[in-house]
C-alpha cells in the first residue's frame, strides 16, 4: 500500500466539490439545502463542503457521528440516498457525469496521474481509449467507507479511492485501518522483506521468499488484502534484485569503471545507473511493484554498506 500523493488534492476536491453542487441544483430528487438539514442534524459543524471534502480522519468522526444504516432502521431519506445515486452517473463511463461540465470518475483519474493501484502497488491502473468504444477505465473505485451504509459519503472526494478490480472485490464492504489519502506516510509502516543472511548462497528464486514487516496499524489492511499471500508470489522480483546485486558487487563496478573510461564518471555513477529506479520513491506511484523493489534495494543496500564499514 503506497499514499497518494504529488497531486493538488485540495485543489481537486474543490473542483470535485463544485460539480456535486452544480448536480444537486439539477436535482428534484436532493438539493444543497436539504442535504445540509440532514448533516447537520447530527453536527453543526456538516456543511456539504465539510463532508465532501473531508480528509481520512474526518471522514471517521462523520461516519462515528451520523452512523450508518444498521444504526438507521428507518433508513436515510432521498435527499441522501441520493448520493448513491449520483455516483452511479459519476462512476459508469463515457456518456454519463455529473454537473454541468461532463465531470465523472474517467476524468478524475486522469487528473490525478495515478498508474498503479495505491492499495496493492500490484496492478495498472488508468484510463485507456480504444476507437469506436470511446475511454474506459481500468480502474475502480473503492469506497473506503461503503456507500450502501453510508451513503452520505458516497460522492466524498477522499472516500473515493482509485483501486484496481483485484482489490476493490478483495476490500468489498469491509473495513481496513489506513486510507491511501493518509496525511502520515504509510511507507514505513509496511515493508517487504527476505531473509539476507544466505544471500551469497541463492541460486533460485524457490531458495528466497518475500515476507511482510508491518505496524500494527496496517494490520486490516494486509489481512483484508491479502497482501502477505500474493507478494509471497513475487519472490521472482526479489531474486533479480539480489542477483543483480551479487553480480555488481562494488569491486566488479570498479573494474567496470576502469574497463570503458569516460562511460561513467566513477563507481557511484555506474551503481545510481544499475540501481537508482528502484530507490526512487516517486516510482511507487508509477510502476507496479515498486514499493517491493524500493524494500527489497533498501535491505541489500544497508547490506553491502555494512560489510564495506566492517
């Protein structure tokens, strides 16, 4: 799981914001007014504004405040019920939106350049046009809280979580600790791993397999997942990483260096080439199973780098 960010998401839950008010306006069915009657029955601090754009952790004290639909036997009114509805519009595709500028999910995820699913950082995710068929999406979205029980937070913008078919069906209604949308970065908090101590003796990847670190505050979100079970099928990865790294040793990039004088400036040059891509972090958002390479990198590296003060 890897956060989503390098975007202007404030800017773009503004955006968001303004075209569900421009659909409530068309609506005879809800309306702003009547949908902040609703809110701020349970607090008055429940603006529309203040529910749509609300981030991970006010998203939970809204959810812990209005309840959900077991603790509303009477069910919620049309005006939010609604809100089901109008994301119906937003999520099905080219020829459907809301508001009164074509704004639906196809849009979004081009706005927010995301290419791998943030939830797994296993799959490709996106928009892709094919002529005659117009643009679909590859992706899904998940609702992190799940709009049927509760849907005055089916159309917030960071309840919305873009997510590739595998997870979304995974997640389903269940409930998982950490949001991708986390102000904290959630990179430490969950950190793949083998064991290094045979390094120098792997000669196939069935001899290394990839385990799971996590904080106790990941631990519904691995489970939920199934994280721990389909990175244990990407022990392949790791193998080339550590293959790579027994065959460019320091003392072999050095000979390499002297070998073809003038193809790189020194030995650091030659490793950022070799091995840079996996320690960039911004790839996590890119490229799929990055966030294993970028562990998996960081182990050897701290590694090699112990051997060499030893």
């Amino acid at each position: 799981m890897i956060n989503i960010y390098e975007v202007s998401q404030e800017l773009l839950a503004h955006e968001h914001y303004m075209e569900i008010v421009a659909q409530l306006n068309k609506s005879k069915t809800s309306s702003v007014a009547a949908a902040e009657r609703w809110l701020r029955g349970s607090d008055p601090r429940f603006t529309l504004e203040y529910v749509i754009k609300a981030k991970p952790e006010q998203l939970r004290e809204i959810r812990s405040i209005c309840g959900g639909r077991a603790l509303s036997p009477a069910g919620f009114p049309p005006e939010i019920s609604y809100f089901q509805t109008m994301y119906g519009y937003f999520s099905e595709g080219q020829g459907n939106s809301i508001g009164n500028s074509g704004y639906n999910a196809i849009q979004l995820m081009e706005k927010l350049k995301l290419r791998v699913c943030p939830l797994c950082n296993r799959n490709h995710i996106g928009n892709v046009t094919r002529p005659q068929r117009g643009t679909k999406r590859t992706s899904q979205l998940d609702h992190f809280h799940n709009k049927s029980d509760y849907p005055y937070l089916a159309m917030s913008f960071y309840n919305l979580i873009p997510s590739c078919p595998c997870c979304n069906h995974a997640k389903g209604k269940e409930d998982i600790n950490l949001s991708p949308y986390e102000a904290q970065d959630l990179d430490p908090l969950l950190q793949y791993r083998f064991n290094i101590e045979n390094i120098d003796f792997l000669t196939s990847e069935e001899m290394l397999a990839v385990s799971l670190r996590y904080h106790p505050s990941m631990q519904k979100n691995v489970e939920v997942l199934g994280l721990e079970d389909l990175y244990a099928k990407h022990n392949n990865v790791a193998f080339e990483i550590v293959q790579k790294f027994k065959m460019y040793t320091k003392l072999r990039r050095k000979e390499i260096v002297d070998t073809f004088p003038g193809l790189y400036r020194n030995e650091e040059d030659l490793r950022a080439s070799l091995f840079g891509s996996y320690a960039n972090k911004a790839n996590m958002k890119k490229q799929a199973l990055a966030k294993l390479k970028k562990d998996i990198f960081e182990l050897l590296d701290a590694e090699e780098r112990r051997r060499r003060s030893v």
